[in-house]
C-alpha cells in the first residue's frame, strides 16, 4: 500500500482524515464520529494492518469501521447475464453495507473517494 504520495507533510491521505476526525471531536465534547472506510478485496488486509501499524492515528478502534465492497453479476438491459469468458460471469462493484449503527439518525454524513492511493 502507497503510503506517502508526496505530500508536503509526507502524510498518508488516512492520517489526514483521522486528524480532522480528531478535530472534530475535540470540538463536539469527544463526541463518537464512526469513520467507516470502504476496501476491496485486494486493499482490505494491507489498510487494516496500516491503521493498526498506525494505532489508528489515536483514533478509538471501536470509531473505525472497515468493510469490503461487494460484487454483483453483471446483467444486459434484457435481462441475461454477461460473461468475461465462456466461464466467467462478468462483476461489478457494489456495496452493501447493513449495520446496526446506521439505523440512527443522522445530522450530517460526509461522503469521499480515493482511489489507488
């Protein structure tokens, strides 16, 4: 995983986040902020062991959830599946994420990508 993508500060993009985290729950009375941080099947381990490399960047454990995107099969606009090979169904991205912390109700939710860094 690239960890210093040349920054002024040579800080990693998770580092950053979980500063302003930190800042924001400064500013809420230490309030719980859930940072839920979506991985592939080939990012997920590398991420997990950054952050715990890391010690969350004094990020509570239990405020950092992390959870793999999913595939679905892919389908044409009539209805059959679509193959990369005559074995191979053709996927695509997708999420689905059911947790139990969600179902409160939220103020505010902050929605960002980065992809391959």
């Amino acid at each position: 995983m690239k960890q210093d993508i040349s920054l002024p500060t040579h800080k990693s993009l998770f580092q950053l986040q979980a500063e302003r985290l930190l800042r924001l729950r400064k500013l809420g009375g230490n309030a719980s902020i859930p940072w839920y941080i979506m991985t592939s099947s080939f990012t997920h381990a590398p991420t997990q062991e950054f952050l715990e490399r890391n010690k969350y960047f004094g990020l509570p454990v239990e405020d950092v959830v992390l959870f793999q995107q999913g595939t679905l099969p892919c389908v044409s606009l009539d209805g059959h599946i679509l193959l990369d090979s005559q074995t191979t169904v053709q996927t695509s991205s997708a999420v689905v994420l059911i947790d139990d912390r969600l179902l409160v109700p939220l103020m505010v939710m902050e929605v960002y990508t980065v992809v391959c860094c």
